[in-house]
C-alpha cells in the first residue's frame, strides 16, 4: 500500500488494473486489480471524518 500511495502522490489518479500491472512489473507480484480497489476504499472509509 506504501507504493501504491506514494504512487499516486506522484502520478495522480491511476487505475487498478494499471496498478496491478506496475506492481507486477516492479515488485514481480500478480495482485488483482479489485484487491486494489477494496485496499484503497478501506482506507478512503478510516480517513472519513466521523458523522
């Protein structure tokens, strides 16, 4: 997730499946792209602010 963030820090919004290929490429690792989608929602979700 550390990639992922620093990532999109730097390149902007990206896709999951383009993530899933970079990391694929970078770190040799097959992460489906919908495991992306859900890591970053849980932590779009802890960083709401509370209602």
């Amino acid at each position: 997730m550390a990639f992922i963030k620093d990532y999109l820090n730097e390149h902007g919004a990206t896709g999951a499946r383009r993530l899933a290929r970079i990391i694929q490429e970078e770190f040799g690792l097959s992460v489906h792209p919908r495991s992306i989608e859900r890591a970053l929602a849980r932590k779009k979700k802890r960083q709401a602010p509370p209602a």
